[in-house]
C-alpha cells in the first residue's frame, strides 16, 4: 500500500484534508499517518467530526456560549438589536424553557447558534422570538415539501450554479446571488427552488456574523420565460416569500431584482407588493441588463 502511495507522489500531492473524524477514529488515522513519508505528512489536515445537532426537547445545559463575533459586529448586535453579555444567556434561557414546556412542539434544535438566529431577529424580544419559533415549526409541519431536501436533486442544482454565495460585502453581510431565470421550470419545481435557497441559508446562517449583519439578496431574472411565471400561483407565491425570508430568520438588508425583462416586470411588482412595507423599501427593481455587472461587483465589494 505505502508503494503505491510513494509511486502516487508524482502527482505532486499538495493538501490532504481528512475529515469528520470520530473521537474514536482519530488516533486510528494518526498512527497511519505516522508511515507516510514526513513531507506528506506535513500536508495532511485533520478534521474532528462536527458535534451532531441536538433537536430533542431538553436544555442543553452543558453547553456555555461564546460568541465568535469580532468586537465591531458585537457592537452593532448591542446597538441594533440589544444584545449583550447580560441579556443573551437570560433569553436563551428563555427561549428553552418555552420550547421545552410548549405541549405541540416535539422537536426543535436547542443549540444557541440555532435559537440565536430568531432572538437576534426579534430583537432579544424574547416573547416575538418564542412566536416566531413556533410559526416556524408550524410553517414546516404545514409546508414539507419546501422543507424536505432530497440530496440528489439537490446535488444537481448546486452543480448548475443557480444559488451562489458570493462572499460578503463592505459591510460583512451575505451577498447571496439567485439566478432565478436560469431554472428549469420543468425539472425545478418552485418548492425545490426553495429547497435550494433555503439549503444555502441554513449553511451560512449558524454563522454569527451574518445573523448580525443580513444578507444582501441578488436576483438574477435574466432567461425568465412564460414557464417560469405559469408555474407560479398567487398562494404558493405567498409561501415561497414567507418561508424564504420571514420563516428562516433572516435580515434581508437589501433585494435586488436585476435584468428584469418587460414580461416579468408585472410579476415582479406584484411580488414585492406582497411583502412587508418595511422589505418593500429595501427593493431595487432593475429592468436593463446594462448595470447587472456593477451592481453585482458593488454589492460584492470587488
């Protein structure tokens, strides 16, 4: 086996990132590594198995938070949604006290990364925060199919690059590109478009920073056609709105709709009639493709 390593070096064999690895496994691999020539070894990168989220109803009292939030995006948590070391492990503890004694709740993640998200998106009005939560479950019992990822299809729309986090911006919030006309109506249906928007939030989002922060959403219409507009009705449209923004709690700090053309320009209007007057004002509707580059370049910071 190691000749076969040995003979494989002439690939020039830059990196070697071993991850999620078990406690168990770790010293395993470790003594293997040991017979690997010590240059390679030096190139080898362990990675400790992720702690596996916690969705049963019981406090999670071992757990000690530490924020990860650089002193700049601690200041704009206190001075934006009145967060700080004396009110953050009070609602916390808050926020788990209610879920564990609310009698339709089942099951719900009680991780702070988890719970912080809707705390920090009402503000540390813990009271907004448990309804929010519950909506939110709700709206997951009630809407499966957006929330049911099925890995394979999934595989194939990250392939195709049609939701791309572009980094963030000046500002540390999110830039997430969607490029809405670029989706097969008939392979993606509109509930696996939000499966693949709502996968890439869920990915970001334990991410304090961002939570902090927001997002800056670009939407890219650009190859939108009649397929794409009959296959969405008024009331799933309404549902596709909520669940993208309200129910993932999220900070969408800016929307733009980008190289809008005429036949879905109605449509776009009519969309964002339909959100918050508060989102409503944080909307640019761009119908000429001529400024896409440098606004996306802009929000991207590059």
């Amino acid at each position: 086996m190691m000749d076969a390593v040995n003979q494989f070096m002439g690939a020039r064999i830059k990196k070697i990132h071993i991850v999620h690895l078990s406690k168990l496994a770790t010293p395993v691999v470790e003594l293997c590594l040991k017979a690997l020539p010590v240059k390679l070894q030096q190139r080898v990168k362990l990675g400790v198995m992720a702690p596996i989220l916690r969705i049963e109803k019981k406090p999670a009292r071992e757990e000690v938070y530490q924020t990860s939030l650089e002193p700049k995006y601690q200041l704009i948590a206190r001075d934006e949604l009145h967060e700080d070391e004396y009110s953050r492990d009070p609602a916390l503890a808050q926020l788990r006290e209610f879920i564990v004694k609310h009698p339709q709740i089942k099951q719900c993640r009680m991780d702070s990364a988890f719970l912080l998200r809707f705390l920090r998106n009402r503000k540390f009005n813990v009271t907004a925060a448990c309804d929010a939560i519950v909506r939110y479950l709700t709206m997951k019992t009630l809407h499966p199919e957006f929330f049911n990822f099925d890995p394979l299809h999934l595989n194939k729309l990250i392939g195709e690059h049609l939701v791309v986090p572009l980094g963030q911006d000046a500002e540390g919030r999110l830039v997430l590109l969607i490029r809405y006309g670029q989706f097969n109506p008939e392979e993606h249906s509109p509930e696996r478009q939000v499966n693949m928007i709502g996968l890439a939030i869920e990915t970001h989002f334990d991410n304090e920073q961002y939570q902090v922060t927001g997002i800056v959403v670009v939407i890219d219409m650009l190859g939108i056609s009649l397929a794409h507009l009959a296959v969405l009705t008024v009331p799933k449209l309404k549902v596709m709105t909520t669940i993208t923004g309200e129910m993932k709690m999220v900070r969408i700090k800016k929307v733009h709709l980008l190289r809008v053309p005429s036949l879905a320009a109605k449509l776009a209007e009519f969309w964002i009639s339909t959100t918050p007057a508060k989102l409503q004002q944080r909307m640019k509707l761009t119908l000429s493709d001529n400024v896409y580059f440098g606004i996306v370049r802009q929000v991207a910071g590059v």
